[in-house]
C-alpha cells in the first residue's frame, strides 16, 4: 500500500470518527451529565466606570458570524448582574387544556446598560440542556478544524460544573412564584460568572446580546433578537419587486438591533450589517394581521421603508412593538418630531462653530481635523479634486495633499466615506467619475458613492 493511499485510509476513518461521535452527541442524555461542585467564577471582578473598559466604535466594520468561538461580545473585566423583576402568569390554550404558564420579566446591567428580557421556564430548560450538551461535546477531541479552534479559546479549568437549574414543572402555584424567581436569579447569575458558557452563542442569544450591543458610542441598548424579517417594503424606486403578491416576498431569518435613533438588522451567519432604518418624523409602529398581512405580524414604518417583522405569538408581537416604541420615545425623541425650518434635526445649542474670510484658513483646518481623526472621516462634495492641496503655500511636498492625506489616514485603519454629485456630463464638465475612480483606487478603505 502507498504512503498516499495511507493517508486516504487515515483521512476517511477520522471523518467516519468525527461523524460518528456528533452523532452521539446529538442524541445524548443530558440528564445524566448533570453533577455538583464548585463554581467557577470568571475574572469579571472590576468596575468598568473605574477601569476604562469599553468597546470601540471600529468595531462595527469586524462584525464575525454569531457562532464564531472567539467572538467578543462583553466588557472585559465586567459582571453582568441579574434580577428577575416579576412574573407574569397567562392562560395558554391547547387542543386539550388549558394550562397556566409563567413568563419571567428579568433585568439585566453590564456596565452602563441595562435592559429586559422575557422568558418562560421552558427557555430556561432549552439554554440548560444546550449549554449541558456542549459542556460534553467541547470535551471530545474531535478532529475537525472547527472544533479544534473552540477546544484552544476554551481555558482547561473551565469545564466544570454548571449551576442547578429547578427541575420541577414549568407551571407553579402563585405562592411558588417568589422561591422560582429567585431560584432562577440565582441560576443565571451564577451561569454568567462562567467564561466557557457566557461566550457561547446560546447563552448570548438568551440574554439578547451581540458584538454591537455594549458600544458606547451607539448609544443606550434596547431590545434585540432574533426574528423574521420580509424582504421588500421600499419607499425608494428599484428597490422592491414589481409585483405585489406573496410570492414575490421572502423571509430571512435575521437578528433586529434598536438604539435610540435608528434600528438594524444583521445576518446571523456571517455578522454582516444588511440594513439601518432611522429613525424620523414619520416613524410609528403597528400590530396585527390586517396591518402587516402577516399572522403575529409586526410593522415598522419611517420615510424610506416599511420593514415587516414576523413574530412568534401575538403576545410575542405586543412585546416587541411596545419595547421598541418606549425605548425609541424615551432616547430618541429628536428625531420624531419636525424642527425648525422643516428639518429632522433638533436646535443644538453650544455648538463648535467658527467663521472663515477666505477658503485658505478653513481648508488648513479641515485638514488638522482630518489628520486627528481616529475612527472615520466623511465627506461629501460638489466638485472635489483629489489633488488639491489642503495647506498652502506648499513646504512639505505632498504631505497636505488630499488624496495622500486619505490615504495615510486610510493605512493607519480609519475608515472614509466620500459622496460625490452626479453630475449631467453634457452641461457640466466637472468629472466625478474621476474622482471617485481616483480616490477608490488609494485603499479599499475609502468608500465612494455619487448621487444625483
């Protein structure tokens, strides 16, 4: 036999392996894997306000799909504290009975957030029984590439025991209900003190968090989730289909971020940002199936689109239409209402302002604002020539140059966005396409968009 077909051997064997104990971890007993002992408690020990701990606003351009192992979706250095707020106690209706189920209202605060989620206990039980089936599977040397990454991000004291989790059944008598919430406080406070499961992507879905919810400079954290979105619903023309009926509609599973001023949605997969909905005077929300032709369906409407969300339960709808609502009217109240002269922006007052004689100063500014920027530079021009000099008389060569500036700012990570006039080229002989071939050939960095 040669040295090649050996390694073919060797190389089938190690996939039937692999094949074989996914399988059996997929029909595991979860039950069973279930044992006492001691705690770990993670090294998040500080106070964010005293150690600095944040995440920067770049962050937004290296967004990696939600399952991947080395993902860095908290604070470092800071606890996440729980409290079950209250029980909510519904009737819920079957072919066969009607039970009494609990949904448990609970308070979460990383840092400077805070925010609500709701849960039943059957969601407790699903995050438990997920969270017992990694616990056994990151333990087998699997020999994949993917499972060989998650075995070296995970510490070898990590894998220990998990907190109890009450075993009794979902419903509770009304005077159980004080002991469940606590029990259940209990079980998660101490599940988050855990590295191995805190970061892993069940857990982080359970307490709606991503890789954009603990940025600073977007602003207060509202609600979040995954849900289902349809396509279509643009106010802009060619964005949509030209038909009308449902067969030109499709839903995409998708995670929905709300902050104060606008709303996003992601693509799970990979963590790509596929669109923002901002938010302005035309703004509102609506509920229901005759207003989204969508059973348990959610309507979200603003100037450019009319974004339809489709819901698990009516309830489920209600919860998501009242906390995007509360939380946009509490923190983004500017932009819901029309200001001054017809604008969407609010009078701001002790704002940086400066008069100029003549372009000679104020383009010697514009460019010490560009060379300090560390994060992102915009621009958007009329008639824009890359190679103007921005500080004149000209002693340093090209240094002050625009399109050198760009691009030694766009080397050093920053990120330039630049919108040009489209211009009509038989009246005017500005040249944008120039331009805009010009600056995009500097760095990929350098994003150049015309409009009319």
């Amino acid at each position: 036999m040669s040295l090649r077909s050996a390694r073919k051997l060797d190389s089938s064997t190690l996939e039937k392996i692999a094949a074989d104990m996914s399988n059996l971890i997929e029909n595991l007993d979860t039950s069973e894997l279930h044992y006492d002992g001691e705690e770990v408690d993670s090294d998040v020990i500080t106070d964010p306000k005293t150690s600095g701990a944040c995440i920067p606003f770049s962050a937004i351009y290296n967004t990696k799909g939600f399952k991947e192992p080395d993902l860095h979706s908290y604070l470092a250095g800071c606890p996440i504290k729980v409290r079950v707020l209250e029980v909510e106690r519904f009737a819920s209706s079957s072919s066969s009975k009607t039970a009494v189920l609990n949904i448990y209202t609970i308070e979460l605060t990383h840092g400077e957030f805070t925010w609500q989620v709701k849960r039943k206990f059957k969601h407790f039980q699903d995050l438990h029984r997920e969270l017992l089936r990694y616990k056994a599977f990151i333990r087998i040397p699997i020999p994949t590439r993917s499972h060989t990454v998650r075995r070296q991000t995970v510490r070898s004291g990590d894998v220990r025991s998990m907190p109890n989790l009450p075993r009794n059944a979902e419903i509770v008598r009304e005077e159980q209900a004080s002991s469940r919430r606590k029990q259940l406080e209990d079980y998660l406070s101490a599940l988050l003190k855990m590295p191995l499961y805190r970061n892993y992507h069940a857990t982080r879905e359970f307490i709606d968090v991503n890789q954009l919810s603990f940025i600073h400079d977007l602003g207060p954290k509202g609600i979040e989730g995954m849900i289902m979105k349809r396509s279509g619903g643009h106010r802009i023309p060619g964005l949509n289909c030209c038909g009308q009926g449902s067969v030109c509609y499709r839903w995409s599973k998708r995670w929905l971020v709300v902050k104060d001023s606008f709303l996003l949605y992601m693509k799970p997969d990979t963590g790509a940002i596929s669109f923002v909905l901002l938010v302005d005077k035309e703004f509102c929300i609506k509920i229901g199936k005759k207003e989204t032709e969508t059973q348990y369906g959610l309507r979200i409407d603003n100037l450019s689109r009319s974004l339809i969300l489709k819901c698990n339960s009516y309830r489920h709808a209600r919860w998501w239409g009242q906390a995007i609502e509360e939380f946009v009217r509490k923190h983004g109240t500017n932009f819901l209402t029309e200001h001054r002269f017809g604008s969407f922006a609010a009078v701001q007052e002790n704002t940086l302002c400066k008069w100029y004689v003549n372009a000679k100063g104020y383009f010697n500014d514009v460019a010490d604002a560009m060379e300090a920027a560390k994060e992102e530079i915009f621009i958007t021009d009329w008639w824009l020539s890359p190679e103007i000099f921005l500080k004149r008389p000209v002693v340093e060569g090209n240094r002050w140059r625009l399109d050198c500036v760009l691009k030694r700012k766009a080397q050093q990570g920053v990120k330039i966005f630049v919108m040009l006039y489209k211009e009509v080229e038989l009246a005017l002989g500005i040249n944008s396409e120039y331009s805009k071939r010009t600056l995009m050939r500097i760095h990929p960095n350098i994003k150049v968009d015309q409009s009319v």
